[in-house]
C-alpha cells in the first residue's frame, strides 16, 4: 500500500510563506496544512 506518499504537515511560517508565493498560481494543490493555517491567518 504504498500509493499514498506521506507529506510532513506545515508550521505556521512555511504555510503562509507557500500561500504567498502561490497567490496567483492556478495550477496545482496545496496542502491541508497550508490552507487551514492560511484560513487561520486570514481570519
């Protein structure tokens, strides 16, 4: 069962640093980590 790749979850600082520089970047997904942490920041 090694389908799933395990990615570490993000701190604070990586998350919003990613956010940023992915702000008009359409293509892709980003991490549960680095969209709850970037909700968190927003609100």
């Amino acid at each position: 069962m090694e389908r799933f790749k395990v990615i570490p979850s993000l701190t604070f600082v990586e998350a919003l640093k990613l956010a940023l520089n992915k702000t008009l970047l359409f293509k892709g997904r980003s991490r549960r980590s680095e969209y709850w942490w970037t909700m968190l920041a927003v609100f």
